[in-house]
C-alpha cells in the first residue's frame, strides 16, 4: 500500500498543468483517486500537501479532530480542503479508453461508462472470488494453530524453531469482539466499534491501543494510536477474517499471495 501511494503521489507530482504526460497511456489511472482507486468523483484539493481525492472518499478525514492526508499522512486543516476546479476542469477535458471495450470515454464519464460496460462486467466476473469465513457444522476443534512460542508452557505441540505452535482453543485470541480502548464498553463488533467511537468518543485527544490490531498475530499491543478514530475509519474498512487466514504464519501467506499474483499474470 506504501508503495502504491508513493506511485499515485508522483504521478500527481509529475501531472503538468498544460496536459498529461504520457498521452492516453496510463491517463486514467493519474486521474485515480487514491482511496477508492477510481476517476475523481467531485475532486477536493488538500491546501498543505496539494494531494487529490474524491470529495466523498476524504469526508472521513474531515469527521476527526486532527486529520492527516491519507496519502503522505501530513496534518491538514479541513478548513483549506478546496474544490479542485483545475482536475474537474481536465477530466471533462481527457480522453481515455475503456479498460474493458477500449473505446475513448471523457474522464468525467468514466465511472458511469465501466458501470454499464458489457466487456468490464465480464472481466470482473472472471477475477477470483474471496470466500468469506462462514459457520460450519463441522466439530468445533480442541487445538487451533497459533503463530510464536506458546505461552502455556510445553502442554501444546510446537513445530521445529517454535515458529508457530497447537493450543487449547480456549488460548485463541478473541477476534470476533471487542472492547471500546478509550471506555472499556465490551462485545462490540469491527462495525459496532466503529459506531460507538465515533458517536460517543469524536473529540476524545487520548491515544490508544487499537484493540483490532492488537487481536491480530502481527499486532502490537503496546502501539498506541495517536489519532484512533481515523486509523479506525481508514484501517479497518472490512473485517480480517474475510481475507486473512490466521492459521498459517507470514511468510507462507507472503508465499501464497506471491503465487495468486503470478497466476494471475
């Protein structure tokens, strides 16, 4: 993600006032929105950092007492967030063709076009699915796969080098709810958290540990958020279990995902 946010804000950076770049070779994506990965929709310019977003995608950032630039992470101020009349101006301006048909579609068009476009439907038809973690009848396990040196001491199986271990189920970490950091409120769901912090704890300056993070086997449990609304609002969009398989370490799903990539390619 780093990466490709470096990649978006030189492309920016590269952009010239008086045309694109590359001609009609990569047009759409400079005119990418950084968050939705999308032609500007209604674009707004940060006044600090001059970075570019749909007005709907940087609305988040706005709702936080102190927000930073979701692209260089720079505090702003949400009173010199301005239309970006220029973009909005060239995108009516710009030509370029339709990832699915080809044909030449007006930036400004392009959302409304790749929405009804028969050749982009069927090349989203044909992307892998993710599966979503779902209930099962099947027996509920004694020993789950957890990643380090078990902390229960030798009642559980490890592998060679202690890189990951077997322990009672009662030891697995609880991902499914969670505790509100800044009052203690229990059993809230990613979405309920969600809800309550930004409703009852808006303008609370404290900084606290993210209790989704710290469920997570990377997590750090001491790392303290300082601004926690807004690493919630950007950071946990989707639920982890929806992509993440937690029994098996790092560097077999940096394996796994290097693989899909290139299968896909």
């Amino acid at each position: 993600m780093a990466m490709f946010r470096s990649l978006v804000a030189s492309a920016q950076q590269r952009q010239p006032p008086g045309g694109p770049a590359g001609g009609d070779s990569g047009l759409e994506a400079q005119y990418s929105c950084p968050i939705c990965l999308e032609v500007y929709h209604r674009p707004v310019a940060i006044g600090s950092c001059g970075h570019t977003f749909c007005g709907e995608c940087l609305q988040p950032c706005l709702q936080v007492p102190s927000p930073l630039c979701p692209l260089c992470r720079l505090p702003f101020d949400p009173k010199k967030v301005d239309k970006a009349a220029h973009v909005e101006k060239q995108l009516s301006s710009y030509k370029a063709p339709c990832r699915g048909c080809s044909k030449k579609v007006a930036l400004a068009k392009m959302r409304v076009h790749v929405a009804s476009c028969v050749k982009v439907q069927e090349q989203m038809a044909n992307c892998p699915k993710f599966v979503p973690v779902v209930p099962t009848s099947q027996p509920i396990p004694r020993w789950a796969a957890v990643l380090g040196p078990p902390p229960w001491g030798s009642s559980g199986p490890t592998s060679r080098g202690g890189r990951w271990g077997l322990a009672p189920c009662s030891a697995v970490p609880n991902r499914s709810t969670f505790a509100c950091p800044y009052c203690g409120a229990r059993n809230l769901d990613q979405q309920e958290l969600v809800k309550h912090c930004v409703d009852g704890h808006r303008g609370d300056p404290n900084r606290v540990v993210c209790p989704i993070c710290a469920a997570m086997p990377w997590g750090d449990p001491s790392y303290k958020s300082a601004n926690f609304l807004q690493h919630l609002l950007h950071r946990h969009k989707f639920s982890y279990d929806t992509f993440v398989d937690y029994s098996i370490d790092e560097e077999a799903a940096f394996q796994a995902a290097l693989a899909l990539s290139l299968s896909e390619n």
